[in-house]
C-alpha cells in the first residue's frame, strides 16, 4: 500500500482527480454547484481515509509549515462560525460554510500533494492539457454557430465546460501565463512553435467569448509583461521575457486581434474595442449598484456582518426599489466586497491576506532570485484570479476554483523547494 501511495504521488496522478469534475455528469440539472461540491467533498473524504491508513499527519507537515496560505484560509473558517451571530437563516450559512470547508479541505490536500512533486512541469504540462479542451470547445462552439454575416452572439454555449462565459474567459486566460512559461524556458523549437499557436488561440477565444472583465484583464497582463521585460536588469531577472519571446507573444495577440476583427466585421458591437470602451450598459450599472448596496451593508454591519451565506437574503433590503421580475442580488460580483458584508470588515481582511500573503511570497522570491521564472508565473496566476474576484464570484463557484488551486499547487511547490534548500 505504501508503494502504491509512493508512486502516485512521485507521478501526481492524485491532485489529477480535483481537476476532473467539469466532465462529470450532472443529471440535467441546471446550477451544477451541487453536484461539483459533492464530488469534492466526497474525493476530500477519500483522501482523508488514505492519509489516515497511511498514519500521515498532513496538518503537522503542511499546515504548520510556512504556509501563511492555510493559516489565513484556515482563519477566516473561523471568523465565519462568529459571522453566523447576524444570519438571518442559519441554514443557509452552515450549507455556506461547508462549502467553504470543503474547498479549504481541497487546498489543504493539494498542497501537501504538491510538495511530493519532484518536477512541476509535469504537472503544468497537465494543465496546459486541460487548458486545450477548454479551448477546443469553445472552439467548436464558435464554428458551429459563426455566420460572416450575423457573426456571433454572446451565446450561452460559450461557457463551454463551466457553466458561465465569464468564467470560461478567466479559465482560458489563466492558461496564458503558463503557455508563455513554457515558451520562455523551452529549448526546442517545436514547444515554442505549439506554444505560440496556442497562446494566439486563447487570445481570439477570448475576443470570441467578449467578457469584458477578462478584455480589461488581459490588456492588463500584457503590460504587466511589458513592465517586466523592461525593468528586467533591475529586478535581475534577465532570464524572463526575453524581446523576442515579447515580440511573439505581443504577435500572437495583434494577430489574434486582426483575425477577430475581419471576422466580426459586421458585429461591431462585439469587437474588442467597443466591449472594453461601451462602459455605460446594464451590466456595468448592475454591478456599481450592488457595489454601493454591499459597502452600505458593511457600514451598517461593520463586525460581524450579515452573516457568511446571507447576503443573498439581506440583499432585498438594500436593492427593493430596483428588483425587477423576482431577481435577487445573490452576488455582489466583487468577492472582496462579499465577503466583508457577509463577515464582516475583519473577516473582509483575512479573506484578503490570503492573497496578499502569497502576493508577498512571490515578490520575495524574484527578489531572491528563487525560481524566478515559476515565481512571476504565480504572480500573473494571481493577478487574473484576483481581477476575477473584483469583478465576479470565483471564491463559491468550484470550475472558478480550480484556477486557484493551480495556485496552490504551484505556491506550495515553491515553498517546499525553499524549505528543501
């Protein structure tokens, strides 16, 4: 049994599970959040069962090891019990919280997961798999349904596997920085040629797709990128981003563009340009209205909040004037916010630490010269899945985490590399 144990983890094969529910049936039910955190929940459990057979005690090698990650995550699970004082329908935060509890359950597993990894390019070489179906659906979708005369419309089908065309976006563009990755550290001609095609292809997927969070992101990653490459000495990381891996990729996106451009000529209201500039529509003053109803419900609930999994009850409070056919605000579409009404503004901290820490941890090691390479790639991972979290809901939607447990996994890694040395 230990064999056994020892060879999955030396080839990864166990954190591959968490990565395969989107292709799980789901019975024809509509919201499939039920079904994925089920599955987790289940595969959590299993996971559980063989570390206790194997009398492996990953809260005393993981969670106390240099994992601010974990400690924080592991802290705001408690604030959230304290949060329930407010909820009205207790309930719904105990289901809440549980969901909480098994994505945190899920982050804990894969980090200790991660650190038997003896070459991450295995595993985001897995990814960039995975990446690839995402996009190969999407991809079929737009053929499918692309006209030169109608071109194409937002259409629901663009979700692809996950059940949202925003979370569709983000998925494809979390994929980027990896793809670069390998463009940059790769020696043979053929990986930087596949990895070119792709990164163009996830760029017109993208301008396919049309979110425009995921627009404004993407623009934003590319100057990030050009930033990089410019102060490149001064960071001492001249081994990144070379100008002629910058030139591909910058390529890369002006050939996509152009492609889409052609393409959507007689769609021009779906054209990049004019779904990054046309701020004033529905959806825009929908989120700035729940903004300002979710910072007046941090003022009038500033400790504890409305109570984790109650803001979608609170919420009739603040928004009955302007609830048009029984549509309740269940999200703020920033998780920042969310979190800091439901919890409360220290709860709102502690949800933010668990970014900031691995924020710091990332700066520190380019600083350091630590992996560098690996280390900026977190630093774009979690510059995507935070603009996400200012925009949408990643932090409940389980297709939305598994951008974030590419983070784990790679930031657990890293550290278990500096622990090693």
């Amino acid at each position: 049994m230990k064999f056994i144990l020892k060879y999955l983890q030396k080839e990864h094969i166990l954190i591959w599970p968490f990565f395969l529910f989107p292709f799980l049936p789901t019975f024809f039910i509509i919201d499939k959040l039920g079904i994925y955190y089920l599955y987790l929940s289940l595969l959590c459990l299993a996971f559980q069962i063989l570390f206790l057979i194997q009398k492996e005690n990953i809260f005393k090698k993981i969670f106390f090891l240099n994992r601010p990650l974990l400690i924080f995550y592991f802290s705001f699970l408690i604030w959230q019990i304290f949060s329930l004082v407010n909820a009205i329908n207790l309930i719904e935060g105990i289901i809440e919280f549980f969901q909480y509890f098994t994505l945190f359950n899920s982050i804990l597993i894969l980090s200790y997961l991660s650190s038997k990894i003896k070459n991450i390019n295995s595993f985001l070489i897995f990814i960039l798999l995975f990446g690839l179906v995402e996009c190969f659906v999407t991809l079929k979708i737009f053929f499918e349904n692309f006209t030169f005369e109608y071109g194409l419309d937002r259409i629901r089908d663009l979700e692809g596997l996950s059940s949202n065309q925003n979370f569709n976006a983000f998925a494809i563009l979390s994929k980027i920085p990896i793809s670069i990755y390998f463009l940059n550290t790769n020696q043979k001609k053929v990986i930087r040629f596949l990895m070119s095609a792709l990164i163009a292809l996830q760029f017109f997927l993208l301008f396919v797709i049309a979110s425009r969070a995921s627009l404004l992101c993407l623009f934003l990653l590319l100057i990030i990128l050009i930033i990089l490459h410019i102060t490149r000495k001064k960071l001492f990381i001249e081994s990144f981003l070379s100008l002629k891996h910058l030139v591909v990729v910058l390529f890369s996106f002006m050939l996509s563009f152009g492609t889409h451009f052609f393409l959507y000529e007689n769609k021009t209201e779906l054209r990049v340009q004019n779904r990054i500039t046309s701020l004033q529509d529905a959806s825009t003053n929908y989120r700035i209205l729940n903004y300002k109803e979710a910072i007046d419900g941090i003022i009038d609930y500033p400790i504890f909040g409305v109570g984790i999994g109650n803001w979608k009850i609170i919420s009739l409070k603040y928004a009955q004037n302007r609830i048009e056919n029984y549509e309740i605000p269940k999200h703020v579409h920033n998780d920042f916010l969310h979190i800091a009404v439901e919890t409360g503004i220290l709860g709102g901290i502690l949800f933010l630490s668990i970014f900031a820490s691995i924020l710091f941890f990332s700066f520190k090691q380019i600083l350091l010269k630590k992996n560098q390479a690996l280390s900026i790639v977190l630093l774009l991972l979690l510059t995507i899945y935070c603009f996400d979290s200012l925009f949408n809901f990643p932090r409940i939607r389980p297709y939305s985490q598994l951008n974030f447990f590419v983070i784990t996994i790679v930031y657990s890694w890293i550290v278990q590399n500096k622990n090693n040395e």
